[in-house]
C-alpha cells in the first residue's frame, strides 16, 4: 500500500549509509526544520518551525521575515542549530534517525540558492520578493547524528556537507534537467513516486537534484529518490534517471 504523500517514512537503504551521508540525507530530504536561535533579552533558547531546502553541497537554505523573533535573534547573534527530523512514519521514533546541526545561519545573495528554495517551495514565491523577507544560509560547523538507539556520532561539517567540487557541471544543468523531466517525463516522475519510494499522490514533479539523488513533491508531500552511484553531469543523471524508470516499470527495487 502507498505511504500518504505527507508521510514520506525512513528509508532502510539511507538507513546503512555511512554517518556523514545518512546526515547530508536527512538534510536534503527536508522541507521542514526546528530552528533553535538565542532570544536576545536573556539568550534564552526559542525553537521555532522553519521551512527548509538544501544547497548543491546540503547547505540548509531558510525563507524567513525580518518581523519574525528568530530573525531578530539571528541578527544579534548568528549562532543556530537546525533539528531535523527522519522519524516520520515509524511506531517508534526513537529508533529512527534524526541531526541537530550546529553553525551560522546569514543572509545569502546567491541566486543558486534562491531558486533551490523556491523549487523546493514554489508557494514561498508569493511572498519572497516582499522587503521583509530574506533567504538564508546555514554555515554549518558541526552535526550530532543519532541514527537509532546506540548509532550516536558527532560530525564535523567536512563530514556532513558535499564539498567534492565535482559537481559544477550538474549544478549548471540542474534548471534544465527539472524543467525537460517534468514537461516530458511526467510518468517516469510519477513512477519514482508511487513505485520506488511507495508514495500516494497526484502531481509528482522533480523539485531537485544532486550528485546523490533526486527530490520530488507532489499534493503537498515530498520524497526523496537515492541514486545508486553519483552523477557529476547531465550525461550521468540522464542515465541513472533512464535506469530509474526502466526499474520502476519493471517493478524492480534499484
């Protein structure tokens, strides 16, 4: 039976990746954080829901309004952790995995990230173009993954964040690879959907991709599609994208 589009569930494949990775996944695999920031009369701890997105190398992207209190504490003090969170759809949650990551979270410039996050949220368009709304970028330092019970580790960013610098060609193609498989492959995205990752759903369109993997959203729900080996261009996403397909219709596990 296919998992509610809203309720994308763990992965056992991510699940016995190395530390580092399975931390990058969860990152990439959000659409949604914990930010924890330092209030400004006291520096007392204030967590607050965020909508996330993920930069080429994980970098967690943030939309937020200058009008908000954890945007007021950021620009007192830029010091923040994320909590992310890959418990969803488990009976018990403490066996699933889960990253705080710890860093600077500051205004970023970047178009790359701009149209990263707004791909991840389109509905964030209507409003990130207000004056008091800014995007931001997490410079993360370290992480504390906890990938179930006895599976603890403390990661530094160069462990967690993708910085083989390998990628340029890919991150240059990325428009144009979303853009021809959601106009021309629409089945083949549904079919990641619904028979790879077990996702309810209409409306499936690609809303990422990465040297690892693919991110889709579909009726308000997401999901996240592993690749089997890393792709650097558009030449080797195309492929592995065709061997996705291929295994979807096959009904074939990749």
């Amino acid at each position: 039976m296919a998992r509610p589009a809203s309720e994308p569930g763990p992965s056992r494949q991510a699940e016995a990746l190395p530390p580092g990775r399975l931390a990058r996944r969860l990152i990439r695999a959000a659409d949604r954080a914990t930010l924890a920031t330092a209030l400004r009369d006291g520096a007392w701890p204030y967590a607050s829901l965020v909508l996330a997105a993920a930069a080429a190398d994980g970098s967690p992207l943030l939309l937020l309004s200058d009008l908000a209190d954890h945007s007021k504490n950021l620009a007192a003090d830029p010091r923040a952790s994320l909590l992310f969170d890959g418990t969803a759809g488990l009976a018990e949650p403490l066996t699933g995995p889960r990253l705080t990551l710890l860093g600077e979270v500051r205004a970023s410039a970047d178009p790359a990230d701009r149209a990263r996050y707004l791909a991840r949220h389109p509905g964030a368009a209507a409003y990130a173009g207000f004056k008091d709304f800014k995007l931001y970028r997490m410079a993360a330092t370290r992480g504390h993954l906890v990938a179930g019970f006895g599976r603890i580790h403390w990661l530094d960013a160069a462990e967690i964040l993708d910085r083989d610098g390998d990628a340029g060609a890919l991150a240059a193609s990325e428009a144009e690879i979303l853009a021809h498989m959601n106009a021309d492959h629409a089945d083949a995205v549904a079919l990641y959907a619904e028979r790879l990752l077990g996702l309810a759903g209409r409306g499936w369109q690609l809303t990422g991709i990465d040297p690892e993997g693919v991110d889709l959203r579909g009726e308000g729900g997401i999901g996240r599609l592993d690749f089997a080996r890393r792709v650097t261009d558009a030449a080797a996403a195309r492929a592995e994208l065709v061997r996705l397909a291929r295994a979807a219709r096959e009904g074939v596990r990749p």
